[in-house]
C-alpha cells in the first residue's frame, strides 16, 4: 500500500491543571494510503513536533510503499537522516515516534492483527502494572500491588515527607507491593545518598530520573551506593544511539524508554534487545498505554507497565477510544488490528 498523506495535529486537550505534564504535550499522527487504510500514531513535543511532520516528514513519506515491518524500518532510518542536521534527539525523534507508531498500526490494520503479533511471538498474556499518583488509597482499591510515587525535593523537610509517602504506600499495599519513587530530575548526588539511608526499611524497588540525566557518570556511581535500589531512567533519552552512552557508562539499572518520545516502537524494539544483551530490565515510560503494552507482551521487556489513573472522581481526556485498562492490577492490549484503538475525534481540532 503507497502512503497518500501525513498530517499531525495536536490535540484539543480539555482537563489542562498548570502543568504541562498534564498531557505530555501529546501529538497526534494519521497517515492515509491508497487502499483506504488509515494508522494513527501518538508522539511528543507539542506544537513544534506537529510542524516536523507536516513541514519535512510528510514530504519524505508520500509515495512511499509499506508492506512489511522491513519497510517500517527503513522508512525510520531514512526520516532519522534526513532530520539529523536539527534532530538527533528532543522534538524532532519525538515527532519521528508519532510517524513511526501510525506507520506500525497502519500495517497491522492491513496484515489484520495486532501489532504485538507483529514484533513477535506473544510472551505475556497480561502484565502487572504499577499506579503512578498520589491517591495511593485508591490504587490500593483498585487491586494494585505496584506503586510509583512522585517527589520532588524543594527542601530539607522533604526528606520526611518522603518517608511518610513511602511508610503510607507500604502499609497500605502490604509487604510485598513493589514502590518506587520519581524524583523527576529534582535530587542531586547527595540527596539521593540520603534518601537511600532514610528510606532503607522501605524496600524501595527504584529511584527514577534522580539528577540531571545527561550526568551519567554520577548515576553509574550511585548504582552502588543505593543497593539494592536501583537507578531507574531513560524516559528523556532517545533512540539506541542516545541508549548506546547510557549502556557504555552503565549509568543505569534499569530502563525506561518512553515509546512515544525515544523513536517509537522501531526504536523500541532495537533498545530492548540491546538492553536483553546486556541482561538490563526494560520497563518503558508510560507501559501502560497500548503503545508501550504491545511491544511488552511481545519482548523481553520486564513484566511490568505504568498507568497514570489520576486521582478517584478526578476528570481526564480520553483521547483514545478503545485503550485497555487495568483489571486487580493487570493490563492486557486488546486483540483488534494494529494498536486497536481509534482517536477522539472530539479532541482534534
């Protein structure tokens, strides 16, 4: 099938606190073709990544046949080239995710299967997931054994806050519940050291994005200090190349790529099979979501994705129609052709 047309919008969001992280800055992704065969895809980025693809992208992908995850492939290394003079990583590789998962659900509506079918024989017939929030009460309603909490270091007394977060999520998900914690980028060296002694009795599964992720070297440092806590990362890094630094450096215990913004699934799969190598967990960023769920299911990726469930009785957009969720804390993708889900239209502007 020859593609006919690319255009990204970005959405209409509607439940917007002030906070960007609210939507992600989400893009969304349609490519058209010649046999009527519509994929959709999600990326990052914004509004600048909706100008990559409809201003650059859409030029180099019309005419183009796709019949084969190969095709996929090269249509990948070939958009990566030519945005190397701008790209490399940031918007553009985010923009170049929302292409390449439209492209991956595209084919899987043709070849009529899921997209998971795609990438390889299924491993996993559900997948634990872990409730990344603050209504830990709810969560643990909700039949959750897994829990990501947020915690942003401001000052000296956001140690104890720490511990009553993480002494509240043990008591309340039981002794065997895995917790973590994102700092998002907000603890230096030496509050992570801190963290690590206050927080010891807590068994804490993870530290995620402690310090600023271009300092690999004090992270690969860390690694040793916090055992067995691992140093958990990656959503703010793309590609294979950029995972090919973190790899050497061994800055990291584990991975997160977020399928959304490192690449999409092509880039995805290339980093779980480097991290497999390696014998490094892959857990992406945001696994929950059909674009990450699929390629869990199907590779040696941990038996683990993220949910963002908000807050009980709180409002969210539902941009995707169709999206799988949790059931007693498991996550399965649906079987419908490519990620089998449609966009709300409703949103789009």
């Amino acid at each position: 099938m020859k593609i006919t047309e690319v255009k990204a919008v970005y959405p209409d969001y509607r439940n917007v606190v002030p906070s960007w992280r609210t939507h992600f800055w989400q893009i969304v992704v349609r490519i058209e073709t010649d046999q009527g065969i519509v994929g959709v895809g999600y990326g990052g980025g914004g509004v600048a990544a909706v100008e990559v693809v409809n201003k650059h992208f859409r030029e180099l992908l019309l005419d183009k046949e796709i019949a084969t995850t190969q095709d996929i492939k090269e249509a990948w290394d070939h958009l990566y080239s030519a945005s190397l003079p701008y790209g490399r990583k940031g918007i553009a590789i985010m923009a170049l995710s929302g292409v390449d998962l439209a492209l991956w659900d595209l084919l899987g509506k043709a070849e009529n299967c899921p997209v998971y079918e795609l990438i390889g024989d299924r491993k996993k017939d559900s997948v634990r997931s872990y409730a990344t929030g603050t209504d830990v009460e709810w969560y643990a309603e909700l039949g959750f054994t897994a829990h990501k909490f947020p915690h942003r270091w401001v000052s000296d007394n956001d140690i104890s806050t720490a511990i009553v977060t993480a002494d509240k999520a043990r008591n309340l998900l039981g002794p065997k519940a895995l917790i973590m914690i994102d700092t998002y980028m907000s603890w230096s060296f030496d509050i992570t050291l801190e963290m690590s002694k206050s927080l010891k009795e807590f068994d804490i599964y993870w530290f995620e994005d402690v310090i600023n992720p271009d300092d690999l070297a004090a992270q690969a440092e860390l690694r040793s200090l916090v055992k067995p806590t691992l140093i958990a990362g990656g959503e703010h890094e793309f590609t294979e190349y950029g995972y090919q630094e973190i790899a050497r450096t061994k800055a990291l215990g584990l991975w997160q790529p977020d399928i959304t913004w490192c690449g999409g699934l092509t880039s995805g799969i290339r980093i779980t099979e480097m991290g497999n190598a390696l014998d490094i967990p892959v857990v992406p960023h945001r696994g929950g979501e059909v674009w990450g769920l699929h390629l869990i299911v199907s590779s040696t990726c941990d038996n683990l994705a993220e949910v963002l469930p908000g807050t009980k009785g709180g409002n969210k957009d539902e941009l995707w129609i169709g999206e799988p969720h949790p059931v007693n804390g498991y996550i399965s993708p649906t079987d419908g052709p490519g990620f089998g889900v449609t966009v709300n239209e409703a949103l789009l502007p």
